[in-house]
C-alpha cells in the first residue's frame, strides 16, 4: 500500500499566528500585537490510499486456416482488478486543553481519509486472423473474443473528526511588579481554544474501462502475408548511395464479421479484408550545392502511402526545396537546396545611410543563404526630434515593405525607408529614429522570423 502519513507524536508546538513557520528549538519570540498559539497533542495521521487493480490480460492473438472443420475458440480478454478500499483518517489524541494555561491553543486535526485504488482496465479481446480457400468454411468456425471487465474503483474512506475544545475561553492573572510594592500591577490576561479541523474524505477510485473485442482479419488464400514495412528512418547520407524498397498489406475494413462465422461469435462487427500487398521503391536525387556528406547527421523518414508512393519527411532543424515524380512504383525525390534552420535567421543590420527620400537601411545575410531563401519585410519606424534619454516617439509607419522598395545584391538586402509613407520631416538629419524590421523567410513550405532592432540619428549631409 502507498503510506501517506505525518508522524504520530505527543507535541506542545508554539506557533505565531498567521504564519505557517515552526519555530526553532528554544523560546518563540512573536511580533508585537501577534499572539501565541500552540499546538497540543498529537499530529493527525492521514489513512494509506488504497492500491489500483492491475489490469486484465488481453487475449490471445490467433492464426488459422479454415478448411471445413469445426473449430471453437475462446480469445477472450481478462477482467481487471478492483482497487483496494482506502484507509479512514486516525482521530488525534484529545484531552483537557486548559491545562495549557497560559498558551492559545489549537486542538488537533483530524486526519485525511485515504482515496480508493482505481480499478484495472479489462483485456481486449484477442484478434482473429482465417486463410481460407472457400469463404463459407468460415461458417463452421465459433470464436469468442470478448473484452474483460474492467475493475471497481476502491471506495474512499473517511476523514477523522478534530479535536474540540472543552473550554474555548480562560482567564489567566498576570502580574507585573515584586509583591507588596507600589509598582506592583495584575491584570486579567485571555487565554482561547480553537477546535481542530475534521480531516477530508477520501475520493473515490476510478473504475476500468472495459477491453474491446478482438478484431477478423481474413485472407483469400494459403500463403502466409509477409510482415509490414510500411516506413523506414535513414541517414541523408545513406540515401545518396542506394535505393531503399517499403511494402505493406493493404486492407478493405467491411462491416458483419459474425455473419461469416458460426453462430453465437461475440466478435467486434467491424473486420478487415486483404486485397493486396504494396510496394514502393525510394531513390533521391542530390542537386544542392553542398556535399550530401555535409548531412551526415541528419535523418530523414520515408513513409510508404495507399497509392504506392513514397513521403520524405524532413527533420524539423533542416529547411529543404525539392521536387517529387513517381513512375510506376518508383518515387524520385530531387533535393534542390538545403539549408540548416539556424542559417536562416542571421540577419543583421549592415548600414543605416543618408536622409529625405534617399534614407535606407542595409540588411546583411551572414549565412549567405538569400540567393535560395525567399525574404520579405516588416517595418515600424518611429521617431522624434529632440534627445531626452526617454524614447518615447510616435510610430509613424508600420506594415510591410512594398516589393519595389527592397532591392538586393548578393546577400545584401536595402529597404528604401525614405520612400515609405513617413512625414518628410522624420527623414531629416539629426532626428532620433527608432527602427523594428521583422524578416520573414520561407522556403520549402517552412517558414521563420526574425526581429532586428536599430535605433540611433540620422546622419546630417
């Protein structure tokens, strides 16, 4: 069983109210105008949560050939067990709590009642596969392939009651000052009692879900199917050097699978057909500049489909443009560019020149990889004529940057600021710009931003 419990001591522990610290060993000092409260008897001990079910066995998977005999097959799943019932919260030790004296006191809690076990799921039902030659020797096969039921959840138990308190208010004398004296002062000094909370009931378990039936499968014919192969995880690398061959069974799903077998099967309605096997044959072809030995890191996934071509998919950290053609059961995947995804975002700006119409930002490509990404921009520009140390100008523009007014040369980018549609007189020299450019770069059905911050004074001619 889980144990969930505090200790089971006998205490006298000082606490201040309205904070959740334990003091140190030695005298509790409170701030002024807290009182004291203690805590007197014994901790509560929550009850032990009760254990889950384990789940039912499924049942066996069969395979069969049908050739006209009687054949009676029980492929039923397991029950699954019921949860263990939690265990009730213990009562505290409780007693005369004036005896205290001159302490505020907190009876004890009760303890938490432990939550029930879930119960176990049920078994599913073991699955049917019949070769068979003529489809009505399937009439003379009786199958039971039920799922188990699933468990009952434990029951939660109860929480115990808290102590109360036998008198929730006393007086105590409390003098300062040698007897006898004239300096001597007594007053009354209010001591209380606060009852101790009642512990939580425990919740209830879960129950199982119950298992689903087994699944017929059927085949025309003799000979055993050859096991699947439907995907295959391979080195970039490797892909350059050889072809790589995926097949699969490919299954119509038909409904009435009892009205195929004999009757009184409990099976589940739904059944699968095999209409014939597929397979696909994989070649890539590499057109991009660098070395395909540059990748050998790099993984990819072929997945073979329905109508017996193959899908490459790409790892998430490589960007690549390529074309696809499929001749017969051939697919030939031509890689024109590849790009690492950390190469396409190193933008930076180059240059910020000149003013009126005529100011422009310069945009560099670090990676040297703008002759195959496709890029387009974002701007805000804000600005402001004076030099406070606070920036807080207007913005004057913000959208995208028309085509036209991005030219580029190599892996330069230049956006003619000037030509936007900002007031000429936040393109003089010496005013204070504030500029954001958000790059937007795709390539291959992927896609990525990138923010590039400047901001300083236009320079004066």
């Amino acid at each position: 069983m889980h144990k969930s419990f505090r200790y089971q001591l006998p205490v006298l522990l000082t606490f201040c109210l309205f904070t959740n610290l334990l003091p140190a060993t030695g005298a509790v000092v409170c701030p002024t105008g807290v009182k004291e409260l203690k805590i007197a008897g014994y901790y509560d001990r929550d009850g032990s949560n009760g254990r889950s079910g384990r789940d039912g066995r499924s049942g066996t998977n069969q395979t069969i050939n049908a050739d006209g005999s009687a054949v009676n097959l029980d492929l039923s799943g397991k029950d699954g067990e019921d949860g263990e019932d939690g265990e009730p919260g213990s009562r505290p030790s409780c007693r005369n709590y004036r005896e205290e004296g001159r302490d505020n006191i907190n009876a004890p809690n009760g303890g938490d009642g432990g939550s029930g076990g879930d119960g176990g799921n049920g078994g599913s039902g073991g699955n049917l596969t019949v070769y068979y030659g003529n489809l009505a020797d399937l009439k003379k096969i009786a199958v039971r392939a039920v799922g188990g039921e699933g468990g009952r959840g434990g029951r939660g138990a109860r929480g115990a009651a808290g102590c109360s308190c036998r008198q929730r208010r006393w007086e105590r004398e409390s003098c300062t000052g040698n007897a006898g004296t004239p300096n001597r002062r007594c007053t009354q000094k209010v001591y209380r009692c606060y009852d101790g909370r009642d512990g939580s009931d425990g919740r209830d378990g879960r129950n199982g879900t119950p298992g689903r039936l087994g699944i017929l499968s059927i085949v025309n014919g003799k000979e055993a199917l050859a096991d699947d192969k439907p995907t295959a995880e391979i080195g970039i690398s490797q892909l350059g050097n050889q072809e790589f061959n995926l097949s699969k069974n490919k299954w119509q799903i038909r409904q009435g699978a009892k009205s195929l077998l004999a009757i009184g099967s409990i099976i589940a309605d739904e059944y699968r057909e095999f209409e014939r096997r597929l397979d696909g044959t994989f070649k890539l072809v590499w057109s991009e500049k660098q070395a395909i030995t540059n990748f050998a890191n790099q993984s990819v996934k072929l997945s073979l489909n329905d109508n017996q071509q193959i899908d490459i998919a790409f790892p998430e950290n490589l960007w690549v443009d390529g074309t696809a053609k499929t001749i017969e059961t051939l697919t030939e995947y031509t890689v024109n560019h590849a790009i690492p995804k950390e190469d396409v975002t190193k933008l930076a700006v180059g240059e910020f020149a000149n003013s009126g119409q005529n100011l422009s930002l310069r945009i560099v490509d670090l990676a040297a990889k703008s002759d195959v990404i496709n890029t387009q921009f974002r701007v805000k520009y804000r600005a402001q004529d004076n030099f406070d140390d606070t920036f807080n100008a207007p913005t004057l523009y913000e959208g995208e940057i028309p085509a036209d007014l991005v030219s580029r040369s190599y892996n330069n980018f230049t956006l003619a600021l000037g030509k936007l549609k900002i007031p000429s007189q936040a393109l003089n020299p010496g005013v204070k710009v504030d500029i954001e450019v958000v790059a937007i770069r795709s390539l291959g059905g992927r896609s990525a931003q990138q923010k590039i911050s400047w901001q300083g004074v236009i320079r004066k001619r």
